[in-house]
C-alpha cells in the first residue's frame, strides 16, 4: 500500500532533509556533461504537450524587366512546411527505509544520504544528453550528431593520420565552414565547431611551425573569419558514441537558438515522497522533446574515412 507520508516527528524529519538534499542536488556541476554549453536550450513548449510543432519558411520568386502592357508578371511567394516532433517523460527514483529514516532523526546533526538524490540527478543529465546528442529512435526523437538532415563530406585525410602536416590540419579545419557557407550561397555562417577529443588534443598541442610558438588551434581561430569556438566532445568519437556513429565526426554550425533548439518543456523535477510499506519512495519526473533543427545548411558534418 502506497501513501503520503505521516506528519509525525520522522515525516518532518524526512521533508526538512529532503528540501536540503533536493537543494544541493541542483547546486552539482558535471564539467563532462556539456549538452546546455553547445546546444540552445528552450523550455517555451507546454510540460503538459505530447508534441510540438514548429513552421519552417522559404521564399521564392524573382522579378524581371518588363513591358509597360505587361500581364506575365513572375509571382512572389512563401513556402511553409510544418515539422512535428514529439515529446516524452524521463523518469526515475530513489528511496530510503523507514529505518534508515528513524536513524538519522535520533540522532542530532545526522543526515539523510545525499548521494542517492544526485545519482539520479546524474542519469537525468546523461539521458537529456544521450538524446540531445543522438535522438531516441523509438520515440521519433532525433539527435545532433547523427541527424540525418544535414550534409556531410568526407575528406581524404584525418588528424591523427602519420604523415599528415599542419597546413593540411588547417585545411581540414578551413574546408567545413567554407563547405557550409558556399552550399548555403551566403545565407548560413557557423560560429562553432565541435571536435573529438582526441582531434583537440592534437589540434591545440601541435605548434603551427617549427618555429612558431602558436599551436594550429590558435593560428585556425585567429585567422578564420567565422569560427569563435571550438568544443572537445567525447561523443564525435565513434568508440565513445555507444554505438551511435560508425567514423570520428566534426561538426561546424551557427550556435544560435534561431537555428536549432534542444527542447526540455518540463526540467528535472521531484515529487513529493511516497510511504510503500517499509521505505519512503521519492520520483524524478521530466519532459523532452529533442532536438529540433530549423535550418539544416547551418550545420556540416566532416567524417573521417
């Protein structure tokens, strides 16, 4: 039999510790969770909404000289093509036993285990980037890295290949944002790359020359006239992409919330604990929608061979 907890001397105990624990639960940083720094986040759709949908426009037309009797005239117009994308609850638990709970009320200054509450606070972040980064496939959520919206192209060298030189890295580093802008005619400009680690570490060690004190990194992002950032994410590696992605990937893209959002309509939430016959159970509950790219050619794909 499940029920609200008691408002007795271990009920207020178990509220009073719990608002603490929830507290400090929130306070955590994870530096290897890095979805919310390279992904726009949006909360504006409903936490009651099974899907959202979102309208992405077009233009076309053009106009040309013509007669003063003229009656062709060339027409103007707007194309509109609406995207649904669905929206699914995240959930998860912990609990402590009546026992437990008694032992820590006897005694004064005791607390509660904090480590069960940011246990789950963890899985949340590393199921809201699992999905923000390669979608739920059977949920119709899509992800970053492995949307299949955006192009890609495939060089014929990689970072970490023996012979390679550091103008070829800078080669490498130059053809995806240019790629990007030229099959976009002008329209997109990236601002961000992000690269697998092992590509930063070699990128931000390598020195540009044998004679220059500047490493390929500093020498790409001072003479690159779009690029302002680039991010070391584990995941573009295929090893470490849990099977996601079968070769290395970078990624450039404009990081803007105009051109693509990781939608969370209702954030990591905790409700009020529940008494099940000999432990106090408490429930985490969110809502996400994923990842939804409004203009596919901001984003492009370098894959390795």
């Amino acid at each position: 039999m499940t029920s609200e907890i008691r408002n007795d001397e271990v009920g207020v105990f178990l509220a009073r510790e719990l608002e603490t624990i929830l507290s400090r639960t929130f306070e955590v940083e994870y530096a290897d969770i890095k979805y919310s720094a390279v992904l726009p986040i949006s909360t504006e759709v409903g936490n009651g909404a099974d899907s959202f949908t979102y309208r992405v426009f077009d233009k076309q037309g053009s106009m040309k000289v013509i007669g003063d009797k003229a009656q062709d005239l060339p027409r103007a117009d707007v194309l509109r093509k609406e995207v649904t994308h669905p929206v699914r609850s995240l959930g998860a638990s912990f609990a402590y036993t009546i026992q437990e709970t008694r032992a820590a009320a006897m005694v004064p200054g005791m607390n509660l285990e904090q480590r069960r509450a940011n246990a789950v606070r963890r899985a949340y972040e590393e199921k809201v980037e699992e999905i923000a980064y390669f979608g739920e496939p059977g949920s119709g959520m899509k992800g970053f890295f492995n949307n299949d919206q955006v192009d890609k192209t495939v060089p014929n060298k990689w970072f970490d290949d023996a012979a390679i030189t550091t103008d070829e890295m800078l080669e490498l580093l130059n053809e995806l944002p240019t790629r990007l802008v030229q099959d976009s005619n002008m329209k997109e400009m990236p601002n961000t790359m992000l690269v697998p680690y092992d590509v930063f570490r070699v990128i931000s060690t390598t020195p540009r020359s044998t004679t220059s004190d500047t490493t390929v990194m500093e020498f790409f992002l001072r003479t690159n006239p779009m690029i302002s950032a680039i991010e070391p994410i584990n995941e573009l590696e295929a090893s470490k992409s849990a099977g996601f992605l079968s070769k290395d990937r970078v990624i450039a893209y404009d990081r803007s919330p105009d051109k693509l959002q990781l939608h969370i309509p209702q954030p990591l939430e905790f409700l009020p604990p529940l008494r099940n016959a000999l432990e106090f159970s408490v429930a985490a509950h969110a809502r996400i929608g994923g990842l939804a790219l409004y203009y596919p050619k901001s984003v492009k794909v370098l894959e390795k061979a």
